[in-house]
C-alpha cells in the first residue's frame, strides 16, 4: 500500500474523533439574534473591520456580511476581496484555512476568525510531514495543492488551486509538460485527471461532507424530478460527478443555477449554499442531493461541522475582545505567498476572478 492511501486511514479516527467533539452552538430566538446583530454592526464600525464569509456558514452571518459592506464568496473570491479591501482588521467566518489565507496575503491587517477550532478534513487528512514525504517519492513532479490545507503545505508546493480555477491551471501546466503531485482531495484529483488527462499522483484526502453524497439516491431522486439539473461541487464522488450536469466551485454553482432553463435543481454540496443560490435564483425549485440511503431519517445532511460553528455569539464576542486572531509563522507564509499569488495572478489573467475587489 503507498503512503498516499495508508495515511487518511491513520487520520481518519483522528478527524471523526475532532467531528465528535464539535459543540452543538446554543439556539437563539427571534430577539437574541436582532440584538448580536445590533452589536457586531456597531463595532465593525468603530473597530474598521470588514466581515468575509463563505456560503456555508449560518445565512444569518451571510446577511450580516452582505449588510454591512463585507462579502460572501467561494475560498478564491474570499481571499481576493480580503487582500484587496482597505480595512485593517478582517473577519473571515468560514473556517481555518481561510483566515490563514486572507494572512498570508495581507500579513499588515489582523485577521480575525470567529473560532480557532474550525477545521476542515483535507487539511486534517494533510500532515505536512506525511505529505512531504509523498511529493519527495516524486521528485520530478510540481506539487499542485487545493487551497484547503495548512500554511506548510501551501508553503511546500509549486501551485495553490481552488475549485474555480483547478482545470485551467492544470491544463496550463500540462502544456508545459509538467506531471503533478496533487493534495489532498481524492475526488477533485480524479475530476481534474479526467478532465485534462494529465499525468498525476494523488493524495487520498477526502472532505467529510461531499464525500457522503449517495449515487444510488441521487439516481433515485433524478427519475423523481427527470427535469432538473444536477449542479456538483467536485469534492463529491466520481459516480455522482458523472450525473452532473455542472459540475464547479460554490460561487460557479450558483452562477450555473441562475442561468439555468430548468425549474428544478438538485445542488450536491454543503446546504449554506442555498441562501445565496435562493437569492440568485428565486423562483426554482432546490433539492438538496442526497446524503443518507434508505434507512436514514435525514436524507440529506451535508451541512459542515465546522463551517456550523461559526456563531453570531462568537463573532461578536472575537470582534469585541479581538481574540481568535490568526498568527502565521513568516518564513512559511513567505514561502506560501509565492504559489497563492501564482493562482491569483493566474486567475486574474483568465477572467477567474470576477468579483472581489473593493
Ligand atoms: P469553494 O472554493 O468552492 O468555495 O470550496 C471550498 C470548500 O471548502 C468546499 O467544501
Ligand atoms: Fe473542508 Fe469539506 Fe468543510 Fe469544505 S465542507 S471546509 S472541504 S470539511
């Protein structure tokens, strides 16, 4: 067995064990949240902070965002708007790999983050250590890595990628004749091999929510609603790629959604996505992909655990107290900054990165 499949095994007890211990965020009523609300708008004004969160987290801090200046966008856009936008404190709600990011590209401005404890599985599944290792049995390929990974391995590899941008890029290193090292997630790696055929060893990381996504009941779901258009986030199994009539980043999947003919969309990703998408798109019908099989009381659960943990409580209270600031070490961060701004300057010449500027 290579390192590359022996290693999400080991890691996998580890990240169900971190998942168990994720505390459930206390419920507030109709009143409570008016109130944090009040109270979070007040200082982002007297403390010139901007507020950035991804579409997986609650809708309520999604409108705040959207209310108050602030931005609500995919990884890529996310850390775009972050270094380009003039505040001097930046509050990335979304999880660790983000406020890492918007850090790393904006080493001045003091990034703060709801909760510190908000991790992601590919880069819990993603040890430095082990990952350099993989790339050095590999020593004439470049390393090309998801943007969800830790500030070592980004400062490890040649090129940073999200979503939005991983075909291209790949296919311009293609072009180049460049054969790739890619973390960590399995699924993306097999979309992106498939879609441009180049030569590449993958790392098995896995993201513990799109890799539940079930293709017997998306199959079943489908002869449900013949008409509607299945929309993928590529972290989801190759089989329910396959069914994909688009397949893209959070941000794509809502561009998709809205030029969409048809009246009915099943959207295999994280369900925070629907805020956003509702808005885009008001008048469809959106059905959550299915993440259970027929035994399951939920039939469709992909919400992150981490993203989950994001709060109007903990917003307000690391935006008060200004705690939950992310540090990142210089040397690494410079090292990181060379293959971030590769993608960024990449993105911007290929019209990838259509919003985010402020
Ligand atoms: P996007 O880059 O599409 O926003 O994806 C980030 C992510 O964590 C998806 O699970
Ligand atoms: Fe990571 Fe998956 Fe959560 Fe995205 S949804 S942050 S990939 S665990």
């Amino acid at each position: 067995m290579s390192l590359a499949e022996k290693v999400p095994q080991a890691l996998q007890a580890k990240i169900e064990k971190i998942i168990d211990n994720v505390k459930p965020s206390p419920w507030l009523n109709e009143t409570q949240k008016i109130d944090y609300i009040a109270k979070i708008k007040a200082l982002l004004v007297e403390k010139s902070a901007v507020l950035i969160a991804h579409y997986y987290v609650d809708d309520d801090i999604q409108a705040l965002a959207e209310a108050t200046g602030g931005y609500v966008s995919d990884s890529l856009d996310m850390a775009n708007f972050g270094a380009k936008h003039k505040a001097d404190k930046l509050v990335v709600c979304g999880v660790r790999f983000m406020g890492e990011t918007a850090k790393i590209l904006s080493p001045e401005k003091i990034v703060i983050m709801p909760t510190l404890e908000a991790e992601c599985s590919l880069d819990l599944g993603c040890p430095i250590d082990e990952f350099s290792a993989f790339c050095d049995q590999h020593p004439d390929h470049i390393v090309v890595v998801y943007a969800n990974t830790s500030v070592e391995v980004k400062a490890r590899a040649d090129w940073i990628v999200t979503s939005s941008n991983a075909i291209p890029i790949v296919e311009n290193l293609m072009a180049e004749g460049k054969k790739i090292v890619w973390g960590p997630d399995r699924h993306l790696g097999q979309y992106i091999n498939n879609k441009t055929g180049a030569e590449m060893v993958l790392w098995q990381g896995y993201c513990v929510v799109h890799d539940e996504f079930k293709l017997n009941e998306l199959e079943l779901l489908m002869t449900r609603y013949p008409e509607a258009e299945v929309l993928v986030h590529p972290e989801s199994p190759e089989g329910v790629i396959a069914k994909a009539d688009f397949v893209g980043s959070t941000k794509q999947i809502i561009a998709a959604g809205q030029r969409s003919e048809s009246e009915t969309l099943i959207i295999a990703t994280d369900h925070g996505l629907f805020y956003k998408m509702n808005q885009a798109a008001p008048n469809k019908r959106l059905i959550p992909a299915p993440t259970g099989d027929k035994s399951a009381t939920c039939k469709s659960c992909a919400h992150c655990p981490w993203m989950a943990m994001n709060t109007l409580i903990n917003l307000y209270e690391a935006l008060r107290d200004q705690t939950n600031v992310i540090e990142v070490d210089e040397v690494m961060r410079q090292r990181a900054l060379v293959p971030l701004n590769r993608m960024l300057t990449f993105s911007r010449a290929h019209g990838i990165l259509t919003a985010g500027d402020a």
